[in-house]
C-alpha cells in the first residue's frame, strides 16, 4: 500500500485476508469483552483471551417445557457440534467447594441461592473444555430472573432454542417416558422407542414418576415465565414445534446453531455464477448489479470489448473468436484479472459468470488472488435449457430479445427480422450443456459452501433466492459430520 499515492487505494489481498480469517468479527468479540468484564489491564486481558478462547464455537441455550424432548435433543446437538452438554445435575457432580454447597441446600429441599447459581454456571462454563468446544445449556435458565443474572455474568448465548408442544402431547410424554440405566437417554413406548432389543429390554420406567395433575401444574409453571424468556432472547431465539419426530426438530435446530448472526463487518461481494446455458446467468448478475452497484463482468463479452479496441491483447484474442475457437485459459486469465483488479471492482465488488469453466480454471483464478465469497449454481434440466435458448432471438434493428413462448415479437414484421445466434441451435446446445454437466461435479467439490439454486423459476423468485444468500452470512460447517 503506497501512502504517496491519492486516493489512497487498499489492496484487495487484505480484504479477503480479513474476510477469511474473519478478522472484524474477531475485533468486535474482543471489545465487546473488554466492555463486560472491564479488566484492570486491558492488554493482558485481551492476550490471555486470545491464548485461551476459540471465538468461533457453540454457545446454545436448550429450552422448553417438561417433556418437550430437550435432553434428547441436546444430546444429538452436542453430538454433532461436539459443544458441552450442561445441566444443573451434572454441574452439581463436580467435587468444588461451591458444588458442595448447593448439595446441602439440595439435601435441605431449599432452592439454591441465585448467587450461588450463577457462580456454578460461571465456574463450569470457564473450564477448558467448554472454552475450546463451546456450550449447550440445557434448561438453562428456567426464569427470566434468572435470564438476567446470566447477562449480567457475561453469559450470553448466540443461540436460543424454544421447544414448544400442546399441553396434551406433553402430558402423554410425560406418562410413556422410559429411561435407559446405563447412558441416561430418554425414550418414549409411542414417540421414541430403542432400535435396538438390546436398549429396549433394559429400559426403566423413571422413579419419580409424577401424576397427571402434578405434571400439568409444572407445565403451567413454565408458560408462565416462557413470555418473558422470548423477550429476553427475542434477538436470538428460535422456536420449534417438537410435536414431530424428533429426527425432524433436530434437523431445524441444528440448521439453526449452524446459522450466524448478521455482523457489522465490512462486506464487499465478489461472486460466482454457475450454470448449464439457458440458466439466467446473465440475467440475475444484471439484477444483482442494479441493485447493488457492484460490476457485472461476463466473460465472453469482455472478450469481445478487449478484442474490438487495437492494442495487443486486442489483436492478440481476434482470430480466436473470429474463427470460434477458445480463448486459451491463460490469456482469459490476463485479461479478467487486469479488469478485476481495477478500482470500481475492488471498492464496489464484482459477479462474474462464464469463467471458470472447469477446474484447471478453478485452480488458476485461486492462484492469481481473486476468491469469490459468494458461489452459485443456478440448475435447470436440459429440456428446459433447450426450450429457452433454443427459441429465443435478437432484433438487429433495436436490439431487443424475444422468445417464442416467454416472450412473443410484439407484430410479424419484427418476427420476420429476428436473428438466431447458430450457437442456440438444438445440436450445439446439446454440445455446451454435455460439457458443462462434465465439468459441474468437480466445480461443486472445489467450492463446498456452494449454493445450488432451482432456475425453472419465476427470474425474480431466483433474485430473491440469490439475494437472501448474498446479504445473509454463510453458515458454520462441520467438518466430518452427517447433517440429517
């Protein structure tokens, strides 16, 4: 970066250096750590944190009424995101002074003291494991009040989880409930019943099994404090109907912990269209380009701007497309990154589509610095390809396009005058959309946080698709893990 020089220009490679490492975010959690604890040296503090915390890990809340399936869906969770499964009873297994204490008032059948409480969750919740993995509380907390005094602790989740159910449907969860002995895991003789003979012959019917009325009470008990933990988490919270398989709340749930909360960081797109002939790529980079001022940049036309002016590169690329042959890879590449590389792409972003087109290319654009954060592939089957390519052409008079079906010549004259591009021709398609399909598996592997988007839509239904994903942050991935 060359201070000399006005306006002062920041060279891309920081930009996506901070992106990748997520550099703003780590910035943001750091002050916002500062700003709760509020250490006596500040410097210090901020180093230990870096030294002992991984910012980016789970921090979950599990809520709802009783017999609602909490246990069993935190467990799949902290399966799967490998967080910290927290409860009040195996916090108070622990062998500490503090734990000792609440046994006694636990053994006394007194309510353990709220500041007591907390420091048991803070104690727990600051050992390493919970620091390197993240957390999963589990009906925790069970009051606003006590919502509150976690706050004022610094414990604040990124996720709440609401499960809710009929009053009915947990009342009979509660009476078929059934409890393996050797793991804890709870099932159900109707809802959830053990694959397994094994599990199933050693199931127990709970020793406090509560009478109907006692458990209605109890859940009435948490309706009336639910209200004012919505309000509470309101900016973080996500409710789930658990009547439904618990295979299908978990699948939500995870979908949601996965799911990152919008930052304030500094974004500027730089996109990648995929997608058979036909797909609207060009189309829905138009769009995007409007909306968001950033530069749309279509391979082939840029070929044809660099090959009309008289300059080497120009002359260079001419007999390529005057005889309809490839550009090769490595003069494409000179001249996309000279046009990413200039200042109106840099500040304002870029989508690009019709390059690359295979993974050689793929390998090639990593190489020279220039990583998309947004990727996606806009699918449509061949008939339909077929149907709206085929079908479709130009006005030499007003440049405008028409379709066949989608959208007719407004009056013969103009029908007799339209020109079809030979590439559009049935036979060629067929051609491009075969290598297209050849290439598209091994473009999806290369970008695995890919979005594949149906294009046999509405043009605007897919906008809005693409737009949800461009102004939303990508979710966690777990690396080595099934999702269901």
């Amino acid at each position: 970066m060359d201070s000399t020089v006005k306006p002062l220009r920041i060279p891309p490679e920081m930009a996506i250096y901070a992106e990748k490492h997520e550099i703003f975010d780590l910035v943001q959690t750091m002050v916002k750590k500062l700003m709760m604890e509020k250490p006596n040296d500040p410097i210090q503090f901020l180093i230990d944190f870096l030294k002992r915390e991984n910012v980016d890990v789970p921090r979950i809340m599990l809520l709802g009424p009783p017999a609602s399936g909490k246990r069993t869906i935190a467990k799949m969770l902290c399966e799967h995101t490998q967080a910290i499964h927290i409860t009040l009873d195996n916090i108070l297994k622990d062998s500490t002074d503090l734990c000792r204490s609440a046994q006694q008032y636990q053994e006394q059948k007194q309510d353990i003291p709220k500041d007591l409480w907390i420091q048991l969750i803070q104690q727990r919740l600051s050992k390493s494991d919970c620091l390197r993995q993240g957390w999963l509380l589990e009906a925790i907390p069970g009051t606003q009040e006590e919502a509150l005094c976690l706050q004022e602790a610094g414990i604040i989740p990124d996720h709440v989880v609401m499960l809710k159910a009929p009053d009915v449907v947990l009342i009979e969860r509660s009476s078929g409930k059934r409890i393996d002995p050797v793991t804890g895991d709870v099932y159900h003789v109707t809802f959830i019943w053990p694959e397994s003979e094994e599990i199933a012959q050693r199931l127990e019917t709970p020793k406090t099994v509560m009478p109907v009325d006692v458990i209605a009470k109890k859940i009435q008990k948490y309706h009336t404090e639910a209200h004012a933990l919505i309000h509470t988490y309101q900016n973080c919270l996500k409710s789930i109907n658990a009547d439904q398989p618990h295979v299908d709340v978990f699948a939500q749930a995870l979908n949601y912990v996965l799911s990152r909360r919008h930052s304030a960081s500094p974004f500027t797109p730089r996109i990648l269209l995929f997608g058979p002939p036909g797909s609207g790529k060009s189309l829905q980079a138009k769009l995007l380009a409007q909306k968001y001022s950033i530069v749309s940049i279509c391979c082939d036309e840029l070929l044809k701007a660099v090959s009309a002016d008289e300059n080497h590169m120009g002359e260079l690329i001419k007999p390529y497309l005057e005889s309809e042959q490839q550009v090769p890879s490595t003069i494409v590449l000179q001249i996309l990154t000279e046009r990413l590389s200039r200042m109106d792409c840099t500040t304002r972003g870029w989508v690009l589509h019709g390059f690359p087109r295979d993974v050689d290319q793929v390998e090639k654009l990593q190489d020279s610095n220039f990583i998309p954060n947004r990727v996606f592939f806009l699918e449509v089957t061949d008939d339909i390809a077929v149907e709206r390519v085929t079908l479709r052409g130009v006005d030499p008079v007003t440049g405008e396009w028409y379709h066949s079906l989608y959208k007719p010549p407004p009056s013969p004259e103009v029908q007799a005058r339209l020109r079809f591009n030979p590439r559009d021709s049935e036979a060629q398609l067929l051609k491009r959309l075969k290598e297209y399909w050849c290439h598209a598996v091994g473009l999806q592997a290369f970008y695995p946080q890919a979005v594949c988007i149906n294009a046999d839509q509405d043009p605007h239904t897919v906008f809005e698709s693409l737009e949800s994903r461009l102004v939303g942050r990508l979710p966690k991935v777990l690396p080595n893990r099934d999702i269901y």
